[in-house]
C-alpha cells in the first residue's frame, strides 16, 4: 500500500511542476485574430496581456518559413501591451510569434497566422 501511494505522488509530481505555468500572464487580446485574413498589410501588430509582462523577442515568418525583418526591438520595461510596426507585406501567410518572460524567468511563447490577400 505504502508503494502504490509513492507510486501515485511520483506521478502527479510533473502536473505539479507544470501547473504554475497556468498563473502567467496570458494573452488578452491581439489587434490581428488567428487566422485572419486581411485585405491588405497590416501597418502594426499590437498584443495585450492579462497584467504586465517583460517581452523577450518577436519575430515574423513567411509561409516558405524565413524570416522578415521587423524594426522592433521589445522595450526593456515591462508593459501589458506591446506594438510592434511591421513592415509592408506582399501578398501571402505569415507567422508573428513572441516569447514572453515572466517575473519568475519563465518563458512563454505565442504566435498569430494570418494571411494578406493578394
Ligand atoms: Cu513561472
């Protein structure tokens, strides 16, 4: 008996360890939906938090996967929303993704596709 209950406390350790995970900030609100598709390119992606939150890097891809460069460099502060400019678009589907970094240094990541039709 004393075996099986160890047993059960080694096994729910790992939902233990995953469960702080879940009071992070998360993500409120992003100025373009998933899966939107957009009728021309977006000037700016803006992502809101549910509390303030330190930014550690975004990045957008192209269908192919490659990188498009963004003049974005995330602030230094912490902030519950963050607008990131991005450049003029060609037609096609793209990728924004983030890694947040919360307080405790834990890294949470979060994307957008969207499409810009041609
Ligand atoms: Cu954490």
């Amino acid at each position: 008996m004393k075996r099986l209950l160890l047993a059960l406390v080694a096994a729910s350790l790992p939902i233990a360890a995953v469960a702080p995970a879940l009071a992070h900030t998360a993500v409120r609100e992003t100025s373009i939906a998933e899966n939107a598709t957009l009728s021309a390119s977006p000037e700016s992606f803006t992502i809101t938090f549910s509390a303030v939150t330190g930014l550690a890097n975004v990045t957008l891809t192209n269908a192919a996967g490659r990188e498009v460069a963004l003049d974005y460099m995330p602030p230094r502060n912490r902030a519950a929303s963050f607008t990131i400019p991005l450049p003029a678009l060609a037609p096609g589907a793209y990728t924004i993704s983030w890694r947040t970094m919360a307080s405790d240094g834990h890294v949470m990541p979060g994307a957008v596709r969207f499409t810009v039709a041609g």
